[in-house]
C-alpha cells in the first residue's frame, strides 16, 4: 500500500472475509493509512458510500476462488461485487493473481483467467505477471507487486 501511496495512487482497501479476518487486528492502521473505511461487506441499502469513484480497480493478491467466482459473476463476496460491477461501469482493471501450481491446473482457473481477459480486464499472469509456485513453497516477499503497480499506473496515465 505505501508503495501504491508512494507513487501517487489513492488506495481504498476492499478485503474478502478472510483476508478481513486475517487481518482485522490492522483495520484501524489499515484505515488510518488510506484514509477510507476498510470494506469486506456490502453496503446496507440507502447507506451512502464511503469509498471516491474509482479511476481503477485493482485487485490483488487475487486468489483462485476470486478469479473464479469473478469470471462468473457468483458476487456473494463484496470484492467480487466491486469488480462485477466495475465491468459494467466501464472502469478499468488489473488483476494479478497469486496460485499455486496445483490450482493453476484446475481447468476452471484457465477459463476463469480467460473470461475476465475477455472482459477486458488486464490478467498479470504467466510470463508478464505472477507465475504460480509448487504448493507449499510460496514467496509471499517475491509477489511482483512492482508489475502490479506500473500496470496500475500505466493505466491511470492512459485515462
């Protein structure tokens, strides 16, 4: 996030509940950091929305089950919400997924990468993004967050 804040980028934080789990101990810093209410739930109806009109969205660590349940537009998950909607917003995104080897097997995963392409969505996976690792040998330090972020920024300065 500071890395994103560092290059000019207004950060609001979206979470699925289980990273909204993992990181509930660091809501209010996380909060504190970005200047806006972390969000992993959706609104109630008639609520206003606490989050500015994005110019982009931009999602990850994007997990298997996101990369699937967005391609599909199964939108349980407030996150896949917001990037559902997005496509039919005309906002643009990057994705950059981080699976490990024995997902990126599974035949959906492949369909799932390929429909949001479809959708437009810039998918960093593969030899221009995030290439999976053997199951249990992740690098959380080695996640290319600088091909994330130019990827963001070029599409910013494109707007």
């Amino acid at each position: 996030m500071a890395d994103a804040q560092a290059r000019g980028l207004e950060v609001c934080l979206g979470l699925t509940p289980t990273a909204a789990h993992w990181l509930e101990p660091q809501t209010a810093e996380l909060e504190r950091l970005t200047g806006h209410r972390v969000r992993s739930a959706y609104k109630l109806p008639g609520e206003p929305d606490v989050w500015p009109k994005a110019d982009v969205i931009a999602v990850a660590p994007t997990t298997f089950n996101t990369v699937n349940a967005w391609a599909l537009g199964l939108t349980r998950d407030f996150v896949v919400g917001v990037v559902a909607g997005g496509i039919g917003k005309g906002i643009p995104m990057v994705a950059m997924p981080c699976v490990n080897a024995a997902y990126a097997q599974h035949p959906q995963f492949e369909r799932g990468v390929a429909e949001l392409r479809r959708m437009r969505v810039r998918v960093l996976y593969g030899d221009d993004g995030f290439v999976p690792n053997p199951p249990g040998q992740g690098k959380p330090q080695e996640y290319p967050w600088h091909l994330f972020l130019g990827a963001v920024e070029e599409i910013v300065a494109a707007r």
